[in-house]
C-alpha cells in the first residue's frame, strides 16, 4: 500500500517540529528545590456579635471589612435600609399627627364644617408606614447583617436579596 505524498510531507513536518521542541528545551541544571511556602493571610478575628461591640456596629464593620468593597457595601445597604425605616416611622407620626390636628369642627362665614377622620382611617394611616417600618428594621436589623456576614465570611459571596438591592451608591 503506497502512501500519499501529502501524508509523506505532513508527517516529515509533525517530526521536524517535535524534533525542534526538544532540541530547544533545556534540562535543568541544578535538581528543583522545592518552592517557597505560600504567604498566607493573617488569620481573621472572629467576627463579633453586635451586643459585643463597643460603639457603633457599622464602624466596626467598616475597619474590619476595610479592603473587601463588597462586604462594605452589603454594610452600607443595611445602614441605608434601617435610615428607611427610620423614615417610614417619621413619616407615618406626622401624617397622623396632620390627620390628627384636621380633625374638629370649623366656623366660616357660610356655616360650621366638621371635618372627622374614622378609627379605621387612624389604623390605615398610622398602620401602613408603621408596617413598612418594622419590616424594614426587622429584616435589615444588625442581628440580621451578622448572620449575612458569617455566610459571607465562609462563602464570599453575597446572597441573592442582598445582591438584589445594592445599589451604585453602596459601593462608594
């Protein structure tokens, strides 16, 4: 059986190359000494409860977490969030504190209107920011921070609902 001249020239090639691999290696001169052990980083404290920190929690977080950008903006979000709720609170005293002063009979030159807000208009103007305020000091609580960060600390990596409502402003 008679070869191609093509597979002839193909396979004289492939051999010419792998001879020119080898002949331009070099052994080594001296046996390999093994490599330097691998700078490793400091081991981390634990990181401690809220209840166990002195001061404000968030600065803390923010010393411990200070080259990490993602842990320290996950902190960011959390300290966003409970300033919300902080706000949904505010807010909801003042609406009913406004209700509140609209409420009583006025005179006018025409006659006497009587402008009256029922219990249930009370419980939906005071129950909703309220409401909104709890739920967000309740799933953005420090409590709630520390457990996030334990799993980041073994994970990193942020989850979902965290990821979900990060925003450009965390990150600065």
């Amino acid at each position: 059986m008679s070869l191609s001249t093509r597979f002839r020239a193909t396979v004289g090639i492939l051999s010419l190359c792998t001879l020119a691999a080898h002949a331009q290696t070099e052994a080594p001169a001296t046996p390999l000494a093994p490599a330097p052990p691998v700078a490793t980083t400091p081991a981390v404290e634990p990181l401690l409860m809220p209840a166990q920190v002195k001061g404000k929690y968030k600065d803390y977080l923010n010393k411990r977490y200070a080259s990490d950008k993602e842990a320290r903006a996950a902190v960011h979000m959390f300290g966003r969030k409970q300033t919300g709720g902080a706000v949904w609170l505010v807010g909801g005293g003042a609406v009913l504190g406004l209700l509140s002063a609209q409420t009583g009979t006025t005179r006018t030159n025409t006659g006497t209107t009587t402008f009256t807000i029922s219990p249930l208009g009370y419980v939906v103007f005071a129950g909703l920011p309220t409401a909104l305020a709890i739920s967000k000091f309740t799933r953005f609580s420090n409590g709630e921070l520390y457990k996030m960060l334990l799993e980041y600390d073994k994970s990193h990596s942020l989850p979902g609902y965290v990821i979900g409502k990060l925003s450009k402003s965390d990150y600065q």
